[in-house]
C-alpha cells in the first residue's frame, strides 16, 4: 500500500473519531440539559381592549398542574402539551404556546378570546358572543364594551357555546355587519328583539329607534341608515322622531313622539 492510501486512512480515522467524539459530547450534553431544572415561569397574555384574565389566573391553571407552579421541576418532567391543553379549557382563552427556551425559563403565552356582542336573554343572563361566533360567559372581573342585544331572547349559557337559536344567529350575523362598517360601529350602541321577533337598533342620534325588521335586505337597509343620517345632519332635529323605520324595500318611514 502506497504512502497516499495510509494517508486517505489516516484522514477518514481521524474524521471518525471526531465525529464519535462529538456524538458522544452531544449525548452528554443533552441529558445534561434535560436534567436542567425550571428557574421560573414568565406567563404573558395578549390582549386588545379586554381583561378577562391576569397573570395570576395563568399561574393558578399551572398550580393545579403541579402544586410548584413547575418551578424547580426537571425539563424532561414538564409536560408543555398538557399544560396547553389545560390553558385552553379556560372559557376565556383562544390560544396557548408553552416552551421552555434556553435558560430554562418556562414560557407561557395565552391568547384571550375577543367578544362582539353581549347577549342579556329575557330572564337577565348575560353572556357573550365572540367573533367565531361561539358563546362566552360574562366575566364578573371585567366588562367588554360591546354592543348589547336584550329583549325577547330566549335560552340561557349551556355549555354548549355554538349559536343553535335562529334569533342567535341573526343577532350575530347583524352585530358582525355593523362591526365591519367604520360609521356604523362608532353610532350603534344597542340591538333589541322585540315581541315580534323583529330587530330594533339604538343609535347615538337621538331617543329614536331603528326598525329593521327582519335581515333581510340588510345591507340596503342600513346603507339606507347611513344615508338618511348623513342627509338629517344639522338640517333635522332626530330628537323629535320615535322610530325610524325600515322594514320597507327602498323606504324610510319616520314616525314623531
């Protein structure tokens, strides 16, 4: 065997050794960190204009858990996937992301759920309806300023939270229109089921309230709301009308106290 063979032996028994050396350094190195112990736990929420849920209702869910909060628990011990799954039972929370990152600091980070319309039924119940379209109890901590729909509504909050009443769906169907119309989301403060099971709306303009009817033509109608307030502004006095009434296809029909 020439003298380039031994040295192609030498270089690939070098590379060899090497990599067995790092393979087992690597080893060493990853039981060490899943021996590592949790230092602390940095809870966080994401929140818009609600406040459902503090710092300490995250860490209560994790004392459950474990009655250390984790802390001082080994890395391989924690499991990030039940503690998620725990978050998420909350009624309040939309999402949950766990992980532990490099300085073993558990990293815990909800998302809060958003409401868009406080139901209050015809016994008083109140509860609310996110932007899925999924109930949400009321929070006796925090009050969302939302749009509120009262009157004949039946049902109260099972726990069941999809919206199986037709009343339900078109009060969140209705709420979700308003919502995406700029004007319309800064005027309407309230939506009434009346005894018909018709829907009335309450707006800052005036005592007045707004008979829609049923849904249908909906978008024709409330552009025919904004039109007529654009039009009524400075030239009418909205306080002198009871009701301004759009049930009817291309009509507006204004009815005086």
């Amino acid at each position: 065997m020439n003298k380039w063979n031994w040295l192609k032996i030498g270089r690939w028994t070098l590379h060899i050794i090497f990599a067995s050396g790092f393979i087992v350094l690597f080893c060493f190195a990853r039981l060490d960190f899943s021996n590592e112990v949790c230092k602390r736990v940095l809870p966080s929420i994401e929140q818009m204009d609600n406040r459902f849920l503090d710092q300490n209702d995250i860490m209560n869910v994790l004392y459950e858990i474990e009655p250390t909060g984790f802390v001082g628990q080994k890395r391989s011990a924690i499991d990030l996937q039940k503690i998620e799954q725990d978050l998420i039972k909350d009624r309040y929370v939309a999402s949950a992301q766990v992980y532990l990152n490099n300085q073993s600091e558990l990293i815990v980070h909800i998302k809060e759920r958003y409401p868009l319309l406080r139901i209050i039924n015809s016994k008083g119940v109140s509860y609310y309806v996110d932007y899925q379209g999924k109930k949400m109890p009321f929070s006796s901590k925090f009050t969302s300023r939302v749009i509120v729909a009262n009157g004949y509504i039946q049902g109260d909050f099972p726990n069941n939270d999809t919206l199986k009443s037709p009343i339900l769906q078109d009060l969140y169907k209705l709420t979700s229109t308003i919502e995406a119309n700029a004007y319309l989301r800064d005027i309407v403060q309230q939506i009434y089921v009346n005894h018909n099971g018709e829907y009335e709306i309450v707006t800052l303009f005036g005592s007045h309230t707004v008979l829609l009817g049923d849904l249908s033509n909906l978008a024709a109608k409330l552009n025919g709301l904004i039109a007529f307030y654009k039009a009524s502004k400075d030239k009418v006095d909205l306080e002198k009308y009871k009701e301004v009434n759009l049930k009817y296809k291309d009509q507006i029909v204004c009815k005086k106290f």
